[in-house]
C-alpha cells in the first residue's frame, strides 16, 4: 500500500469534534412537578367551556424530552367515578425538550356544570390524574373547577386535552 492510500483510510474508534451529544431522554414523572398554571379556569365552574393550563415543570438535572398527549382523567368519589378526556386534532404534537429548572404547558378543556340540568349528567370531581408520554406511573392534582358536565361518549367532545407545548383556547 502506499503512503497515500494508508492516509485516505479513515481512523477507527476515534470520536470526531463536533459529533453531536446524545439526545435528551425522555421525562419521568419523577423528575417533574406538575401544577396549575396561571390564565386557569374560575374556581367552582362557570357554566361555559373554560380552560385549565398544567404547568410541567424539570425539577432534575438533565434536559428531558416529551412528545404527544397526556392521558387525563377526571376522578371523583375516591376513584370510583372517572371522566376520560379525549386528544385533540386540533393540536398536532412536537418534541418537546424541558432544561432543567424550565417547564412546558398543556391545556385541558372542560364543559363547567352549574344548572341543576347540566349538573344532571355531571362528574363531580375532586382531583385529576394525569400520566405524561412515555411514562406509566401518573400525578395527581386537585380539582378545583367543580362539575364537570360527561362527555366521553360524545361524537364530538366538549371535554378534551391538548398536545404538550401547544396553547388551546375552547
């Protein structure tokens, strides 16, 4: 072989300058605090569709990833009656990546129950359990917006939960 040709082989187990880092995992519920953020719905319910922002915060030390749709559930009476809320379509998912010490939001939608009609074909929930993409293990917040009028077996739900990192009005 000549010297040229031993020059033109590229070095093997040699780590390149600039080769990327490895990508950020994905988030554990245990790395996160979930919360309710500010511009939330009117505590005791209003009768209309409202909103209730969850605040997903990294309270690790490494930068984390999350992508799609949290599974929410509304639950009341020591979680013997549930509200399953479905994803939106009008909310298409991204990668999310939350630093540490940062946060990310997703939105729930909620048909608020007050009259005596309404309140008929309610839940009344006391806290909601929500389990994040890629996560099997799901956090708890109290629910503070009162009834919440059943929509889960509607063709098209006024109850439904938005994509992570996207805003969702009614």
């Amino acid at each position: 072989m000549t010297a040229a040709a031993v020059l033109a082989l590229p070095a093997v187990g040699t780590p390149h300058a600039g080769t990327p880092a490895a990508a950020p995992h994905t988030c554990s519920v245990q790395d996160l605090m979930l919360s309710w953020a500010g511009g939330t719905a009117k505590k005791g319910g209003t009768g209309n569709q409202d909103t209730a922002i969850v605040r997903v915060h990294n309270k690790g030390n490494t930068s984390c990833t999350l992508r799609g749709y949290p599974k929410v559930t509304l639950k009341a009476k020591a979680g013997h009656d549930t509200e399953s809320l479905r994803e939106t379509p009008r909310t298409k998912p991204e990668t999310v990546t939350i630093a540490p010490g940062t946060h990310t939001t997703f939105t729930i939608v909620f048909l608020s129950a007050i009259s005596k009609d309404e309140l008929k074909y309610a839940i009344k929930p006391d806290k909601v359990d929500i389990t994040l993409p890629g996560n099997r293990h799901s956090a708890s917040l109290n629910w503070d917006w009162g009834p919440v009028t059943r929509q889960q077996s509607a063709t098209h739900p006024g109850n439904y939960v938005g994509a992570l990192g996207k805003s969702l009005k009614p």
